[in-house]
C-alpha cells in the first residue's frame, strides 16, 4: 500500500514537472502574481498593525490627560485619533470620550451625533451601552424628552442586565417627571425600588416618589 501511494507521488511530480516545461510562462508569471500578492498581504498586515498600535498609544495618552481633568488637551488628541485612525477601535473610543467632553461643555447635538455613531457602528461593542447613556443625557439636557424616554426604553430593552440599566430608569423617570407624566415617573421609581432595593439608585428613588407624596 506504502509503495503504491510513493508511486503515485512521482508519477504527480513528473506530471508537475512536464506541465511546468510546456507552460514556462503561464508557470512564471503565476508564481510573480502570487509572490506579489504575499508581498502586498503582508505590507498591509504589519501598516494594519502599526496603525491599531499607534492610534491606541494616542488614545490612552489622551485617556490620561481626560482622567486628569484635562479635557481641552485630551480633545485635541482625541480628534487627531479620529482623524487619522477613522476604522479602529481606539477612534470609536475617543468619539465617546468626545461625546462626553461636549455634553460638559453644553454642545449637545455635537454630543448626541457622536454618541448615536458609537452606540449604532462603534467596537468594541461592549462601549455602545456607554454611548446610549451619554446620548440620553445630551437629549435631556438639550430637552427633547420623548427622544430621551425612546432612547431609555432602548436602552433597558438591549442592556437589562448591564450595571447601567438603574441609571438608564432614573433617567427615563426623570423624562417623564420633567414632562408632566407623573404617574409614569412614579411607576418607574417604584420599580427602581423594587429592583435595587439596597442600591443608591433606590435611596434616590425613595426621595422622588416622597417629593412627589406618595
């Protein structure tokens, strides 16, 4: 058996090589195609790798500068990031730090569009929960508060179970309350209460649904 497959084997090669003799130039210009396609793969692959190395460099320098209270300087880098990095993940990192820096400095729709970008294409895609809470604040801010209460009920309808979801009903009792729909905000208050009863977020709730006399 061992012997007829070895058999078999040189009669392939002496094929390969009576096919190459034949058909020199098709054989010579395969072999240049694919030598370049390998050529370009790997080019490709290392810029592809240096860019996802540099924009992260530049993001957690800017990452840095933003936890210090340094917002101006970090936006300046944050941008440059995006810029030049548009399809990495460090971008979309930097788009939800810019969200939050122009929320703080009251530019709302500039905060509401980069965040709805992060929240509907960013990676990682464990940000985008992240990115809703920053765009639902920059609408209440802003006072569109039936788009706030869409984008809360988004929010818990996706992400029940994130550590957020308590801050995501605080606020869509907030847009209702705000709005006049008092029972609603009670009704999410209580439910607050009764989710997280030993939380911050029901110490809170206890308050409004005082305040408004339960």
């Amino acid at each position: 058996m061992a012997q007829h497959y070895k058999n078999e084997i040189e009669l392939a090669v002496v094929k390969a090589i009576e096919w190459i003799k034949k058909n020199r130039g098709i054989f010579f210009t395969s072999v240049a195609v694919i030598s370049v396609l390998v050529v370009m793969g790997v080019y490709i692959s290392s810029r592809l790798k240096l860019t996802v190395e540099r924009s992260g460099e530049k993001f957690a320098m800017a990452q840095g500068m933003y936890s210090q209270g340094l917002a101006e300087q970090s936006a300046t880098i944050l941008n440059e990031v995006v810029t030049q990095y548009p399809k990495t993940t460090a971008a979309d990192q930097s788009r939800l730090i810019l969200a939050e820096i122009n929320l703080n400095n009251k530019k709302y729709d500039e905060a509401i569009a980069l965040s709805r970008y992060v929240y509907e294409k960013g990676n990682p895609k464990s940000i985008r929960p992240f990115a809703i809470e920053v765009m639902i604040s920059a609408m209440i801010e802003k006072g569109v508060f039936e788009e706030a209460v869409l984008n809360c009920n988004l929010f818990l309808e996706k992400y029940s179970d994130h550590y957020l979801a308590p801050r995501a009903y605080e606020l869509l009792a907030f847009s209702y309350r705000i709005s006049g729909m008092d029972a609603e905000a009670r009704r999410i208050y209580e439910k607050i209460v009764t989710l997280y009863p030993s939380s911050p977020w029901s110490e809170k709730s206890r308050a409004r649904l005082e305040g408004m006399g339960k």
